[in-house]
C-alpha cells in the first residue's frame, strides 16, 4: 500500500520515509499542501495519508477540508500528525474530516498501530464498494448473457429518448426475436440454448457501434438502442441480420445456425417509450409474418 507524507520540515519528513518503508509501504513524500493536493487529487492516488498541520502554500487543515469536498466512493484515510496538542486543534482537526490525530513527539509503535487501523478501514471501505459494485451490476444485466436487463434497457432507452427530444437529435430502436428458438430448445437441449442465446449477443456486440446499447428483452428477444441512427438505420440492421444469418454459433452440440427477425422504428416528433416500442413490436410482427430472417421499419 502506498502511504502519502506530508510534510514540509526535512528531518520530519526523511524519518516518516523511512520508517514506513521498514513497515513495508511504498511512501510518496511531498514538502507542502498543494503538492499534497495534486498527489491526492490522481486517479492512483494513495488511500493513506499522512499530513502535518503547518505547510506552506496550503495547510493540512485546508487541504484535509479540501479534500473531503471531493464526492468519492474511496477518499484517503486521513492520519494528522503535528505538535499542536490542544484540545480546540484536536476536534478542528477531526471535524474537518481526518480520521486519526497523533501528536508530536509520537512513538513508532503506536504510529504503526494507528497506520493499521487506516489500513484495516481501507480495506472494508474497498469490500464494500466492490459488494455495492456487484449488486448494482446484478440488478441491472441478464445474469446469462451479461447485457442490460429489461428493466436497464428501458430506463437507459428512456434516457435517450429524452436527449434526443431535448437535442433535436435522430434515434432508432430494433427489437429482434430469433427466429424458431423454441426449436433449438427442443432439439438441443436447454443448455445449447443458452449457449445460442451468449453467442447470438456476442455477435450482434460486435456488431454495434461503441455508443449503441443492447440489452435482453424477454426470453429470446432482445432491444438495440442507436443513438443518431436515422438514415443509416438500414446498415445498421442489415448488417446484423447478415451477420447473424453468416455466422453459426459453436455450442457442445456443435455449429447451431440461427437468422433473426429485426422490427425497427425511428424517434420521431414527441414519440413516447411506450409507443415506440408498440410500433417497434408491430414491425417485428410483420417480419415474422412476411417469412423471419429480415428487418421491417416501421
């Protein structure tokens, strides 16, 4: 773990290196608040910080309120180490958003000690983060194909919807339905189904543009959002039905071939969510009906 010094008094500063370094952390040593500021302000910044209260260009008090404007998920854990030992200082210190105080002269073992503490409190503050980045990433993608969800898909399209109206810019939306799944289910197996199911987003994903979203529908349909889409829509859409059509899938059953029916309809006027996908739902309807494996526009 990498420990941020700062400290503007030499001799101070060369004994903190030191002794951290027997401890086993990396130190990043600075003289002054503002440097300590850039140090901190980096996307690798240290987690651990010690500071003292008296620096040039920027105190450890400013620097530490500073700091905790900062909306973060990981800001450092704050140790202040300074030879102001009154009370007031104390509770300033601690509420302007350090989380230890040690004052000079301090002993090396109860340093060490407090040291373990910020790295114990870094340690489940990162648990947690990365417990709320799972759960957050599981209510909103399909746990088979690992695209958005349904409930995802349609806020992130209601999203768009709105930044198209407000931007006066183009958007267009397919829902595609693999054409006689069910058949592959029955003959295969519902493994090999699922099998069909990650190869057919592998290949519509490599499909797609890198602002363009996809996300699982319903069984075996699926949503594409295209942002700016109109009159290229056709290019967009044929070439995944091409693609899809071209392009077996590997399963433990072996190359299990698909096409996919595509019902495609462009933002236009006042359009809301639900009467884009109606209309995007009617076309698709008629791709089924005029044969499957082609894209209808609504």
């Amino acid at each position: 773990m990498r420990i941020l010094i700062a400290e503007d008094d030499l001799t101070s500063r060369t004994m903190l290196i030191a002794i951290v370094k027997k401890w086993g952390y990396e130190p990043v040593a600075v003289s002054d608040g503002e440097a300590a500021w850039e140090v901190l302000r980096k996307d690798d910044a240290p987690q651990l910080a010690i500071i003292d209260w008296n620096m040039p260009v920027l105190d450890g008090l400013d620097l530490c309120k500073r700091l905790r404007k900062i909306d973060t998920p990981d800001p450092p854990y704050i140790i202040f180490l300074t030879s102001r030992s009154e009370k007031d200082c104390i509770v300033e210190a601690l509420e302007s958003g350090a989380n230890d105080y040690i004052i000079k002269p301090y002993d090396n073992e109860e340093l060490w000690a407090r040291v373990r503490v910020g790295q114990r409190m870094i340690e489940m503050q990162t648990a947690t983060n990365n417990a709320k980045k799972a759960l957050a990433h599981e209510a909103t993608h399909d746990p088979l194909t690992g695209i958005l969800n349904r409930r995802a898909i349609l806020d992130s399209l209601q999203k768009e919807i709105s930044r198209a109206m407000r931007q006066g810019t183009l958007l267009s939306i397919g829902l595609c339905d693999i054409d006689h799944f069910k058949l592959v289910n029955d003959r295969y197996g519902h493994q090999t189904g699922d099998e069909v199911l990650r190869g057919f987003v592998s290949t519509i994903q490599d499909s797609l543009r890198e602002y363009d979203l996809i996300g699982r529908y319903g069984g075996e349909e699926f949503l594409i959002v295209a942002p700016g889409a109109s009159g290229s829509e056709e290019v967009i859409y044929e070439r995944l039905l091409t693609r899809v059509a071209g392009q077996g899938i590997a399963t433990r059953s072996g190359t299990v071939s698909i096409t996919v029916s595509i019902g495609v309809v462009e933002l236009r006027g006042t359009t809301t969510l639900d009467e884009l996908l109606t209309d995007a739902d009617s076309a698709l309807y008629r791709a089924k009906n005029e044969g499957r494996n082609r894209v209808s526009y609504a």
